[in-house]
C-alpha cells in the first residue's frame, strides 16, 4: 500500500470512524448549555466555556505544529509518524467541540476579535492536517493547503501575541 494510501486511511478514519465517547474528551461547559443559564450562571459559564475551548484549542495548536517539519520534508514515513502520534495523543478537540462563536449579548463576556484568533488557530490545525495529506500524496499539489496552513498559522501567531493566550 503506498504511503499516500496509509496517511489518507489513518486521516480518514480519525475524522470519520466512530469512536467511543470516553475517547472524546468533553467540554465542562459546552456552550449551548451556558447559553441555556440565567444571567447570572451564564456569564460565569460563558467565561468557564470560553476559556476551555481557547486552551483546549491553543494546546492542540501547540502540539500540531511540531509536524510542520514533517510536512515541509515531504518524507512520507515522517509524515505519517507525525499523523499517528496526533491520533494516539487524542488531538482531535478541534474536530469534535462546536467552535465557539460569540453572539451579540456575549461580546462583554468572550471578544469577538479574540474569538477569530482561536478560530484561525483551528484552521490552522485542519489546513496542517490537509498539507501533510498532500504531502505524501502523487496525484496532489501540496502548495495550495501549505499557503492556507502558512496564512492560518500567520493569523493565529499574530493573535496569540496581541492577546498574550497561553495554553493553561
């Protein structure tokens, strides 16, 4: 089987085969659940939600990017080390918690323009995990998910900087 083959199959599978609900990790304030508060236990939970979701999001960010060698190598079995070890250390928070998008009455509570910033780190993730897709692939070009890996990457950088995010 070639390399392409076995990377596509494991990314595959981590986005698409069912896993068992003690795998996912989940959130201790899912969102729509604050949202369901009074006033008062809304903005409290708002806070706590937000702030799990930027760390969860900032550390799989943080772990993600250590494969950006791997992708600019183009070597096939380090690519697909790289993608193993993301399935095995469970980094999929990305995937499976509804990103958090703040509405209007929540703008004192969670900044939009902050939200944007984890938001382009997500992207980040996913477009790396398209690179290193393409990356051992024959029949794709891996110019284009690199420039939008590159462009995420440079966005969520900039953000973490001008918000001081740190991973807790």
């Amino acid at each position: 089987m070639q390399p392409f083959r076995i990377a596509l199959l494991i990314i595959c599978s981590s986005l698409l085969a069912p896993v068992a609900s003690a795998e996912i990790p989940q959130p201790q304030h899912p969102i729509e659940e604050c949202r369901k508060n009074n006033d008062a236990d809304k903005t409290a939970c708002l806070k706590a939600s937000w702030n799990e979701y930027k760390n969860a999001i900032l550390e799989e960010y943080q772990n993600w990017k250590e494969f950006e060698p791997a992708a600019e190598s183009g070597n096939e079995f380090r690519v697909n080390s790289a993608i193993r070890t993301a399935m095995e250390g469970g980094w999929y928070i990305h995937n499976h918690w509804e990103p958090i998008t703040p509405e209007a009455d929540e703008f004192d509570v969670i900044s939009f323009d902050e939200a944007e910033a984890i938001f382009d780190c997500r992207s980040a993730i996913i477009n790396l995990k398209f690179w290193l897709i393409a990356t051992t692939s024959d029949n794709m070009d891996a110019s284009s998910p690199r420039n939008d890996y590159k462009q995420s990457a440079k966005k969520c950088e900039r953000g973490i900087k001008k918000y001081k995010f740190k991973a807790h």
